[in-house]
C-alpha cells in the first residue's frame, strides 16, 4: 500500500474512533457519506475510459460528442459530491472537536488544497481526487 494511502486509513481510523467513541452519530453519518462519494466517483472513474473507448466504437459526429459531455458532466457531479462531502465533515469535525483533529481533519494531502469550497481550483480538486482514490484503495485492501 502506499504511503498516502496508509496515511489516509489511518486518518480515517483516528477520526471514525473518535466518532464511536463519542457516540456521535451526525458525524458518523457524514463520514458515511464521504465514504460512499468517495467509492462512488473512484469506480465511476475506473471505468470512464471503458466507456468513451466504447461509445468512440458505437458513434460518431455529434452523437459521440453528447455521449463524451454526459460521461465529462456526470464525472463532475460526482467530483462535486466529494468535495462538499469533505468540506461538511471537516466543518462539523472542527466544529465539535477542534483540539481532537489535526490540521487538515480528514484530508491528508495537505490543508494547503482544502482551502475553499465555493473556490476550489483546479490544482485543489486534482488533489482531493487523488486523496479519495487513496482513500477508497486503502479501505479496499484493509477488508
């Protein structure tokens, strides 16, 4: 496994023990959802390829270029759910345990790409996409 990965299981395990532990079920809930955002959008992303390469077999014209645009649309929503996901439970993380968790909450590529939600560029959502594929490799390989 790799050292981000093992970076982000393990900041996943202190927060969701801190969770347990404080019986907080809200928070639970939050990281729930970040979880299945994160899982969602990361097979979604294993398979974009697969799909273009298909529809680039089936169509062709406009018809192609619509297919690519939904596929572009909906990788995007998805993105978007991870970010909001992230940015509502290091709210709410912070909010409730400030002293308890380490900067950056849950995140663990560097405060530095969190920085904003409504503001998030290019460079911030390259980093959050790659700290949910470490996230989701990670809790795939510890079951």
């Amino acid at each position: 496994m790799q050292k981000e990965a093992k970076e982000a299981l393990n900041r996943y395990a202190l927060i969701l023990e801190l969770l347990v532990n404080k019986k907080d079920e809200t928070g639970l809930e939050l990281l729930k959802a970040l979880v299945t955002n994160c899982s969602v959008y990361v097979r979604y992303v294993a398979t974009y390829e697969g799909r273009i390469a298909h529809y680039k077999r089936r169509y062709d014209g406009k018809i192609l270029t619509d297919e690519i645009e939904r596929l572009d649309i909906q990788r995007t929503r998805y993105h978007n759910a991870i970010i909001r996901s992230l940015y509502i439970l290091n709210r709410y993380l912070f909010k409730i345990y400030s002293s308890d968790i380490p900067i950056g909450g849950i995140f663990t590529l560097g405060p530095n790409h969190i920085k904003n939600e409504n503001s998030a560029n290019m460079d911030d959502r390259y980093y959050i996409a790659l700290w949910a594929g470490y996230l989701i490799e990670a809790l795939s390989r510890k079951k």
